[in-house]
C-alpha cells in the first residue's frame, strides 16, 4: 500500500521542492517505487524532475477536475528515476473552482485511492500557503514532512503550519501525522543557525531528522539540468545528504508501512 507523504510549509523558498525531488529520488535510488507530485504552480518540482513545463500538454489541474485520467496525466522521468505529476501555472485557477465543489478538500485522496499498489511513496511538493491546494494535500497524507532553514522567524511559520495540521488531522484525516522537520541549507558556521537547531531539538525531540542538510550550491544548480541534487553531482555535500535522508527517512518510515498493512 502506497504511504503518502506532503513536504510543506507555507512560507516561499525554505526547500521544499528540492527536499521532495531529492526524497523522491533517493527513494527511488534505494528501491522504492516513487510518485511525486506536483502542486504548486510554479511548477518547479516538475522542472527539477526533468520534465519541460512547456512539453507536458496535461497535467494535475485536469486530473483534479476529472477532466484527464492519471494515465494520460504521469510522466515517468526516466532520468529521475521517478513518476510525477506535473503541473503548470495554470494550477494557479485550481484554487477558485476547488471552492465551488462539495468535495473540495478530498479530490486527490480519492485519486490517489486508486493508485494504492502501484507505488511505495507518493510524495506531494506543496506550494507555499496554506491554501486548497495545501489542504488537498494534508487530507491525502499520512505525514507531513517539514524543510526548515534555522533562522529567527522560521519557529513562527512553524506553529501556523503544525495548527493546520492539526485542524486537519481533527476535522478530516485522523491519521495525518508530523512526521519530522528537516534542517535545510544549514550553514554550521553561523551562530544564530546552531542556536535555532538546538531550540527546535530541545522543542521538537525526535520529530527533527538527524540528518542535516547543507546549504550546498550543487543543489541549487542541479534544478537547470533537470536532475535532481542527488544525480547531479552524487560526490557533492548536498547529494550526500539528501541520500542520507532518504535512508534515514525509509527506516523511519517501516512503523508507518507496518501499521498501513495491519489496518
Ligand atoms: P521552496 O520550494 O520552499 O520554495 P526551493 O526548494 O525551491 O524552496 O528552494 C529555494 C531556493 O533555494 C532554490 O533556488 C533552491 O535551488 C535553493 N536551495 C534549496 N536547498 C538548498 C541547499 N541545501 N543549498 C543551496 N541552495 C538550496
Ligand atoms: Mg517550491
């Protein structure tokens, strides 16, 4: 059975698309059979994937409207290593017509339903609000995974999030747990990073990753030749440590996997 997992945080530019094109691709690295999808519509995750926004002629937006089937919709990236859903600006009108429908907040958990034993991990790139997109994906998750860089306001953003969860996981999908917050583009020579890392340790115990990213310009490169950090360069820091989190992620994740087969 398929364990879903959504990367979020409602705040622009922490990490999330790298952290779920490089999850994605060291899961798929270590075995696993991977879906990524992507729902923002900056469309980065697809570009990251090696998937040319401009090439794919439908994507996640039909697919949510029932207007596409998930056949016509998933691209294997042969590259990557991964299948992905991709997405275009045009996600961006999603938002007003998921509104006006009675089963707004469920339309991809029943998409997904359907796709429960062709994939180990389905792995959802969030944009950056909390918005119908964000709430799709809460409801069609078993966890939630956090990138954060260790900076002063990013506790802030973090109680906005974790109480959406929450709401969520109390109104709609009782088993929509916090999996983990992952420590992005850390730069262990500034103080301030080392501080806020021990706050979220001491706040957060074993729900922070061990596994640390480092700020690592390989991984910001890898997005332009449409691969991810973890293929670009594998000797690279960045590609090393997303490699790390995919293990210690997989590990994590064998409670989950137990627990989805004894329901
Ligand atoms: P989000 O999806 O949260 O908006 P991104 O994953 O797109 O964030 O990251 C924002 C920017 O930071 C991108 O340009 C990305 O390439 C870069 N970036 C992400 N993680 C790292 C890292 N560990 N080291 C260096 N640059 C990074
Ligand atoms: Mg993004």
């Amino acid at each position: 059975m398929a364990l879903t997992f959504c990367v979020a945080n409602q705040k622009g530019g922490v990490g999330k698309t790298t952290t779920a094109v490089n999850l994605s691709s060291a899961l798929s690295g270590l075995k696993q059979r991977v879906l990524l999808i992507d729902l923002d519509p900056q469309g980065n995750a697809t570009t990251g994937s090696g998937v040319s926004k401009d090439s794919i002629t439908e994507t996640v937006y039909p697919l949510l409207f029932g207007q596409a089937s998930f056949e016509k919709v998933v691209i294997h990236s042969e590259d990557a290593g991964y299948d992905i859903l991709p997405a275009n600006r045009e996600l961006a009108g999603a938002e007003v017509e998921l509104v006006q429908l009675e089963d707004r907040d469920e339309r991809l958990k029943n998409i997904l339903k359907e796709q429960n034993d062709n994939y180990d991990f389905v792995i959802i790139d969030c944009p950056p609000s909390l918005s119908m997109l964000t709430i799709n994906a809460l409801c069609s998750a078993r966890g939630v995974i956090v990138p954060m860089q260790c900076e002063y306001f990013a506790m802030e953003g973090l109680t906005d999030l974790i109480g959406s969860v929450k709401r969520i996981q109390a109104a709609k999908n009782p088993d929509l747990t916090l999996i983990g917050l992952l420590r992005v583009m850390f730069d262990p020579r500034v103080t301030l990073q080392q501080q806020v890392s021990e706050q979220l340790k001491e706040y957060f115990g074993d729900k922070v990753f061990k596994t640390v990213i480092p700020r690592n310009v390989r991984l910001a490169e890898a997005p332009s030749y449409g691969l991810p950090g973890v293929l670009y360069d594998k000797s690279s820091k960045g590609a090393k440590a997303y490699q790390e989190f995919g293990a210690e992620f997989l590990k994590r994740m064998k409670k989950y996997k137990k627990q989805s087969k004894e329901k």
